[in-house]
C-alpha cells in the first residue's frame, strides 16, 4: 500500500514539473499588466544596497518599453526577463 502511495505521488510530481516550467517560461510576457506589474515590484525595493541592481532592471525595462512600441515582441520579452533576472539576484 504504501510503495503505491509514493508511487502516485511520484509520478504526479514529475507531471506537474513542466506545468511549473511553463509557468515560469510564460511569466515574461510583454504586455502592459506585466510590465506595470514589474514596474511596481521595483519601486517596492527601497534597500540602498539594491541601487545598482534596480537601475540594471529600470534600464532593462525601458528597452523592453522601447521594444513594444517598435512592435518587437520578442525583444521584448528577452529585455521583460533580463529584467526580472537582475531584480531575482537581489
């Protein structure tokens, strides 16, 4: 009874993982609730010590701003996740 147990709870694990991925794959998108989102999450970071981090992510930001205008999407999206990158390593 119990190696069945672990066993569903094993397999339903490893079927969940590339939900997670997906997930997180999808979380760059670019469109304005994301980016006002993303917007919010660094005016919340107040630490003078994530200064450099933060303008690393501002900068990212305003090129992926850029990039939707220009109607490059895909630039923009690689700019959304540089930009959530540098605000992760904080």
């Amino acid at each position: 009874m119990l190696k069945g147990t672990v066993a569903a709870i094993v397999l339903a694990a490893a079927s969940a993982l590339p939900v997670f991925a997906q997930d997180a794959m999808m979380s760059a998108k670019c469109d304005k609730a994301s980016m006002m989102k993303m917007e919010a999450n660094m005016d919340a970071m107040k630490d003078p010590a994530m200064k450099t981090k933060k303008e690393m992510a501002s900068k990212e930001m305003m090129m992926a701003k850029d990039s939707m205008k220009a109607n490059k999407m895909e630039e923009c999206k690689m700019h959304m996740e540089k930009a959530m990158k540098s605000m992760s390593n904080m």
